[in-house]
C-alpha cells in the first residue's frame, strides 16, 4: 500500500516493488492523484495494480471511467478501481462536490460506471438515468473505444453492513478497511457482502476482500515495537470516527471510540495510544519476524481475504528502500502457502 506519490517517485517504487517480489500495489488518494500513481506505476514495469481507493463523487462518473479504461489497457487488464465516499466534511468543503445520501449515491455511481464501459465497447449506446446521475450523449470521437483486455473490476471501500450489503449488490469486491480484525471480517463483512449479492441474485461465491494489515514485523524486539507503535497509533487515530464504534465492541470494547473522541477532543494524542492496549492492539495486528510472517498472515487470513496487503511495506521502503527486499520475501512466503490461490 502507498498514498500517491511525486510521479518519478512513483516509478521508482513500482519498480523496486516488482524486484523485491510484491505481485501490486494499492494506491490510496489524499493530497495526490491515485489515477496518476497508478498510471506512472504502469508504465515502468507490470504490477497488478488497483486505486484503494480514488475519491468518487468529485469526479463524474464519465471521467473515472475513462481513468479506469485507459488503466486497464495500460495494464493489459492488471487493474482494478477501488472507490469509496470520503467523508462528508473532505465532499462539500474541500471537493466542493455532492455528498448526501452516499449509500444509494455509490450504488448509482458504479452502475452509471459500467454504463460507460458499455458504451466504449460500443456494445450500447450511453443510456443511463439513475437517481443522482443521468448520462447519454457519448458522439465517437469523444470515447475512448474498446480494449483488448475485460472491463476493470469495480471495488468500493464498505465498513459498515449497509455499505457492506452495496458492495455485495454492484462492485465485484470490496477494500476493507485498515481498522479490521477476524472477528469482523467473518461476523459483519462476509455475511453482509454475500446478502448484498443474494440481493443482486448473484449465487453464493466468495466475496473479493482486499485486507490491508497491520505488521509488527522484524528480527529484533526493537524493530517489532517500532511497527507495534505505529499500529497502535493508526488504531487510535482510525478508531476515533463515531461510525467505527462497533469494530471494538465486537471485541467487547465498548465505549473506545468514545473514549478516543474525548482525549482527541482534548488534543491529548499520547492519551489516546494509551488506550490502545497491548492485547487490543494484537487483535489489529499480526506480530513477528519476517520469516514467521507469512505464515502468521495465511492462518489469520486464510478463507476470508483474496488479498492481503501490507499497509506499512510502502512507508519502510520510503524510510530505507533497500528494506523493501525484506518485505517482499513476506509476499513471496504468502504466495508459496497458498498455491493456486
């Protein structure tokens, strides 16, 4: 996983990615373009690459559907568009864009998406009239045409059951969130997605999870409590949004988030890593030594994820990119466990 990065940067890492041995990357937008990352990633060496996730609602759903389009053409069909909601203050007052009633919006989104999709390949007309979007004027020389290579995956970012239930119903997978643990993951995020796809009548399959995880890894004490910090530290910033509440009281924390928002609230950050306790925390995250790790993320993971992805893999190569190597062996030893997965 990285956010988007200066573009020549972005190649760099997309190639040093592919030597250590990751099969992809997970481009997350915030104060740079997913879409461009991914475009300057694909053309320095062949990754399996996704946005996780680019903001929808900013863009029109013509204009992310050409981003995604030409991506998956550059990529010979290794891409997949991750969307999600953002939230509704980054919406209206730093977009300036739409947010009420993101659920149905999302929904209507991806369908008015793979409406576009149709309309490149010229296999219909653009005909889409939706509750938030209305699309039908596509003259040839403004669509992209059609490529060699299938339609791009649709994934969106879901946490609660009734986004959950959406992406069961239109996308093709889902990106979990960081702040996720096997309880939830099979107690809300499958059942969920499955009901979402029954909805659909799509049959019974297992749904597409994109996992980022949290690794304390490393060969020494010291270097597994400097991953643990900066767990415990995005499992506090993270767990502070009211509508994530209900991730720790599956693990009978109620009352966390409250607590988070309070000390937040205060400007004690040192107060909220304080809540995160030693045996909260291991439920977010995965501890060991790069030699265990795989293994450690293939018992935890196995039967539930399609993919897992290492959240802090970008960050250590940013802070030694030699690192990297290390960290791809974990991908490497992931791969070796689950053959034909």
């Amino acid at each position: 996983m990285t956010m988007g990065a200066p573009l020549r940067r972005a190649r760099q890492l997309a190639v040093d990615a592919k030597e250590a041995g990751f099969d992809g990357l997970v481009v997350t937008e915030a104060g740079r373009s997913a879409y461009l990352t991914c475009a300057a990633a694909a053309l320095s060496t062949d990754l399996d690459l996704s946005t996780g996730i680019a903001v929808a609602f900013p863009r029109s759903p013509m204009v992310t559907a050409q981003l995604a389009w030409e991506l998956a053409d550059a990529t010979g069909g290794h891409f997949r568009l991750g969307l999600g909601t953002q939230v509704r203050a980054h919406i209206v007052r730093r977009y300036g864009a739409e947010f009420d009633h993101p659920g149905p919006r999302l929904r209507d989104y991806v369908k008015a998406v793979r409406a576009c999709f149709t309309a490149f390949r010229g296999e219909a007309p653009l005909a889409f009239d939706g509750e938030f979007y209305s699309l039908s004027l596509l003259p040839a020389q403004w669509s992209p045409g059609s490529i060699d290579v299938p339609d791009p995956p649709i994934d969106i970012a879901a946490v609660n059951p009734y986004m959950l239930r959406v992406a069961g119903e239109v996308a093709d997978g889902v990106h979990i969130h960081p702040l996720n643990h096997p309880a939830y993951l099979r107690e809300v995020v499958v059942p969920n997605v499955n009901e979402g796809m029954a909805r659909a009548g799509v049959g019974e399959r297992t749904p597409h999870l994109t996992v980022p995880v949290f690794t304390a890894v490393g060969d020494t004490d010291d270097e597994r409590r400097k991953w643990r910090e900066r767990a415990r530290a995005q499992v506090a910033f993270y767990g502070s949004t009211p509508n994530y509440a209900f991730i720790f009281e599956l693990l009978g924390r109620s009352g966390t988030t409250e607590g988070l928002r309070e000390r937040q609230k205060a400007g004690d950050l040192a107060g909220m890593v304080a809540l995160i306790d030693d045996d909260l925390l291991d439920e977010f995250v995965v501890s060991g030594s790069f030699a265990d790790m795989p293994a450690l993320i293939v018992e935890r993971y196995s039967g539930v994820a399609q993919r897992v992805v290492l959240y802090f893999a970008g960050i250590a190569w940013g802070e030694r990119e030699a690192d990297l190597a290390r960290w791809g062996d974990i991908a490497r030893g992931v791969r070796d466990l689950t053959p034909g997965a």
